[in-house]
C-alpha cells in the first residue's frame, strides 16, 4: 500500500492487516493501536515496543522484552535497507500515487529477487 507523504504508517494499520495474522510486531509508534489490532485481526497478539515516558522509564523486564521484539523486527527490516539503500528509494519525486506505488511494488519484487539470490550465493560459497 502506498500512501501519500503526510499519511503515518500507524494510521493505515488497518489496510495492511488481512485478518488471520496471528502476531502484529511493530515498533513504538504503533503503541496505541491496540484497538485497531483486535477489531481488524481478533486472534493476533499484540507485539508492538512498549514506550517509556518521561516520567516512567522502562523496566528490566520491558527492556529486555523490547530487546527480543527488536531482534525478530530485525529479520523483516533488512529488505527496507536493500529498497531504501541498493535501489536508491529512500526518496521519489511524486508522479501521483498510482505510479509511484507501481514503481514500489517493483522494488519490492526486485529486492525479494536480490535477497534470494544472495542467499543462493551464499550458500553454494559454502558448500564449494
């Protein structure tokens, strides 16, 4: 989905969500969606970073919490650097949403390519 510039990603939640997810991992700025999670996706379990304020800092247990949410988020960020940094996405010039979400959704087949070739690579290298 692509949306216009102003839009946040936390306020199309519910059109990325299909509804049989089963785990919603998302960084902090998805604490307060909560809501949205539960009406979209009723059997996903919420795994969004908790947020500490300036009054109340984060505890040992929620440091380490957000240590292992970060570590599985990890995994599905890498093809964002491959988009963003390989393919020079990391700006457009605005053609109008339809072309510019056509020309996203290309990077985003070409990245999959990319990675999956890179990890063919990889592993006949380890195997000659």
């Amino acid at each position: 989905m692509a949306t216009p510039a102003n839009v946040h990603d936390s306020q199309a939640l519910a059109h990325l969500l299909h509804g049989a997810e089963t785990r919603v991992w998302g960084n902090s700025a998805y604490v307060g969606q909560t809501r949205v999670i539960r009406r979209v996706a009723p059997k996903a379990r919420d795994f969004t970073q908790a947020k500490a304020s300036r009054n109340k800092a984060l505890s040992a247990v929620e440091r380490a919490k957000n240590q292992n949410k970060s570590r599985v988020r990890a995994k599905g960020e890498h093809p964002f650097l491959v988009i963003k940094r390989l393919f020079g996405f990391a700006k457009v010039c605005y053609r109008g949403i339809a072309k510019n979400a056509n020309r996203l959704f290309v990077a985003c087949a070409l990245a999959n390519l990319f990675m999956v070739r890179r990890t063919l690579l990889r592993a006949q290298h380890r195997y000659a």
